[in-house]
C-alpha cells in the first residue's frame, strides 16, 4: 500500500483514528475505486486520503491481517452498522463553524460587458440584453473594490458575454485600483479571439493577468462553425491558437476547455492529439472537458446519457495520458461552501453596476449595487440555503457535494446520471493525482492544503 494524499488535516483533528474490533465490517461509502497501472487506487471522500493498492492487495488479506487493519484505521473499511452519514454532517457543521468568517470582500467577477462577438448554440446567455460597462461604471467599480476589500489582496475574473469587447473598463478599473494602492491579480475567461501581442503585453503588465480560460469546441471546422464570430476574418481557430502561443510566451497560464457532447466527442479526440502535438512542451497549459448538461439535439433521456458518459470517460482519459492533459487535483479542505454564491468573500459585479452571488445568474437574484453596497441580505441569505435529497444519505459524494437551493444546477431532483457524472470526475481528479505523483518519482506528492474553497465548484459545469 502507497499513501498518494495523506488525509486532509482538518479531518485528521476532527477525526479520530477508529479502534479495530472483532466482528463484521464493510467497504465505507465514501470510498471510490479506480483502476491504474500498478493496481487499483482509493480515495475516500470524506477524509481526502489517496491509496495505491497493488492488484495482490487489492484481490484482499487474511482476517485480521495488517493491511485489513490499516484499512479499518483509514475509515476505508468500516463496522456494518456504522452511520457514515451522520459523521459527514458532524464534521462539516464542525468545520464550517471553525472556518474563518468573511469580514470583507476580496473576490470580484466583473462582467465588462454582456455583448459577445461568437454564437455559441449551448451559451447560455443566449437572449439576455447585450449591455457594456461605461467607464463612469468602470471607475465607481474600482472604488467599491476598493472599499470594501479592506486593503487586502483582489483578485478579479474578467467575465462577460467576451470580457475583452469590453476592454476599455478593465483598463480603468485596473489603473484606478493602481492608482488608490489596491493591490490585486486578475484571471479571465474568453475566446481568446480579441487578443493580440500588444493586448497581451498590456493585460499583463497593467491588468496583472495572470492566467486565461479558452474554450476550443472541436477541430478548425467544427469549431469555427460552432463559434460563429462576429466579423471574423480568415480562420477564427487559427487565430486563437496563435493568440494561445503568444499568452504562453509572455508567461501567462492558459487552460484550454473543451466542451464536450455526443456531436462532438470525436472531434476533440482529434483536437486533443493536434494540441498535444502543437503544445507539449508548455509546461503552463492544461487542457480539460466539461461534459455539457444535454447530451443529444433531441434532449437528456438514459441511452444518451449512458453513451455520453463512456465516450466522456473515454476522452478525459486520453487528455490524461497527453502530456498537457490535466483535471483539478482532489480537494484538500473539508469543503464547506458550495461556490461563489454561499461565499461571503465573493461578489459579481454587472456592466451596470449591480451586484450579485453567481455568475450563471446575471439578470436575477442580485443582492445590491455598487453604490449602496449589499442591502437585500434575504437574497444573500436564501443563496446560502442547502438542499439535501433522499439520495445523499448513501452517496459516496456525499462529504464533496454541496446543493445550493437556488442554484439552477443543483434544485432539481438529483438523478443517476448527475451522480454517475460526478462519480466520474473524481475518478479523474484520482487519476489525475495517480500521474503526478508518478511524475514527483513515486513519492507522496504536494499536500497543501486549500486556504479556501470559494471557487471551488467540484466538478464543472
């Protein structure tokens, strides 16, 4: 047995080390199983422990053997009668009340604009007013920033509609935050189309850019079919990958995300081995999918949500095994928010100056403005109300899955394909983690614990 995350520390306190008793024991539920090349891994969901099993291991040991003992110590085997569950809300209660309660706001997603210059079928900002940031807006913005960031670190997301049609706001609202001392990074999220050297150069150095998210839907001709940009002149895929280039030779970290149904699965196996071939060598790129939500034109029904599923396991397999391929590792904190909604440390800011809790929810369920500040704190609070479903009292997600009431991903029933989704990613995140460790030459690999889990929405969307 080869310990590849140790357990998180927090569920070390929390938890104490089970004493190894005679009579019936089972595998917990928060135990997952995955295949690898030396043998099978576990990781148990709710202590964040990682173990290699080699295939004699895993075929078992003797009665009251040290393996079976370890494993019972680990919680990986537990009796048959034991109330898992029950330990999994004890321990989050417990650490979401031991967590550090926001006093100020230091995390900020600024739509610099709704318009956009694609049109892409599966947006789903597709109909909503198409508005920019003015830079009177721009200005007030940085000065809210700046109030209530409390003079600590800000970190901004540059989101949209294509965040860069709306440069000219990032430009005030950066060189105003210079300007008050206001010390801050900043991240984005766009098609990468708009960018140019001299834009980069700029983002960089003024805007404090230090990492992009790029979404590629397919090969060159699917995805320019797919991306329809407005105004586009030669090759749009083209030029987004020379514009990728560039943002890795000014040093910018760029994640390139695929998103991935059963029309196109195909195409970005192909698109996988053209960006491994093409970026190899980049040691600051990772290429990912996300599974979208509707799996065929005709809409979710079982068949199709079966095949999508093994033709998606398939292909984060591959991106696995390229050497730009890569998902998030495995969390590190016992998780206790479920995103930027539940998080009193993060807020979004729209082009006209209105503020809100989710990105996803641009023209409702906002919560004040960026002139009196938050004032609906019923909002606020109905972001941070949970929902649980029958089914997570035996769900091995259960310890990594937080359901947000108003959230429009997580409200509904919670179905075999959301779980078996999930299930997935987190096999991938495993096996993920399984070729790091790999690469850090067989040994335990970096456990650095999250400070904070804001961001962190668990497995794509």
């Amino acid at each position: 047995m080869r310990v590849i995350l140790p357990q998180m520390s927090a569920a070390r306190k929390l938890c104490a080390e089970p004493t190894v008793k005679d009579g019936p024991y089972r595998p917990s539920r928060y135990a997952l199983r995955a295949p690898c090349e030396e043998g099978v891994l576990l990781y148990h969901t709710l202590t964040g422990e990682l173990l290699l099993l080699s295939e004699d291991e895993d075929k078992g040991d003797e009665p009251g053997g040290s393996l079976r003992s370890e494993l019972i110590k680990r919680r990986f085997l537990v009796p048959e009668d034991y109330d898992e569950y029950r330990l999994c809300r004890q321990i989050r209660q417990v650490a979401g009340t031991l967590a550090p309660k926001k006093k100020t706001v230091t995390s900020f997603t600024v739509f610099t604009t709704t318009d956009c210059n694609a049109r892409c079928p599966y947006c789903y900002e597709l109909g909503r007013p198409r508005t920019p940031m003015s830079d009177r807006t721009a200005a007030d913005a940085a000065e809210y920033i700046s109030r209530v960031s409390g003079g600590g670190k800000v970190s901004i997301s540059w989101f949209g509609g294509e965040p860069l049609m709306g440069r000219s706001a990032i430009d005030v609202i950066t060189s105003e935050l210079r300007r008050r001392g206001v010390p801050f990074t900043s991240k984005i999220v766009t098609n990468g189309y708009l960018f140019d050297a001299d834009l980069i150069g700029t983002a960089k150095n003024d805007w404090a850019l230090r990492s992009v998210q790029i979404t590629l839907d397919g090969t060159e001709e699917k995805y320019n079919r797919i991306k329809g940009i407005v105004g586009c002149e030669g090759s749009a895929y083209k030029r987004v990958l020379s514009n990728i280039g560039l943002l890795l030779d000014a040093g910018v970290r760029v994640a390139i995300r695929m998103n991935a149904d059963l029309s196109n699965m195909e195409d970005l196996t192909k698109l996988t081995d053209e960006l491994s071939a093409r970026f190899g060598d980049e040691k600051k790129l990772t290429l990912y999918s996300v599974l979208l939500r509707d799996f065929s034109p005709a809409g979710t029904h079982p068949e199709a949500e079966a095949e999508a599923l093994a033709a998606w396991d398939a292909l984060q397999k591959k991106i696995l095994a390229s050497p730009i391929g890569g998902v998030r590792g495995l969390p590190r904190s016992i998780r206790t928010n479920g995103c930027m909604a539940d998080n009193d440390g993060a807020v979004t800011i729209l082009p006209d100056g209105r503020i809100g809790k989710c990105e996803h929810e641009s023209e409702q369920l906002l919560v004040g403005n960026i002139y009196d500040g938050i004032a609906d704190q019923g909002t606020v609070a109905r972001w941070r109300e949970r929902v649980e479903v029958p089914e997570c009292r035996t769900c091995a997600l259960a310890p990594v899955c937080i359901r947000l009431r108003l959230c429009s991903w997580t409200n509904d029933r919670c179905e075999d394909c959301d779980r078996e989704r999930m299930k997935k990613s987190v096999e991938q995140m495993m096996l993920n983690e399984y070729v790091r460790s790999l690469k850090n030459g067989g040994g335990d690999i970096d456990t650095e614990e999250d400070g904070d889990n804001a961001e962190y929405s668990g497995f794509g969307r």
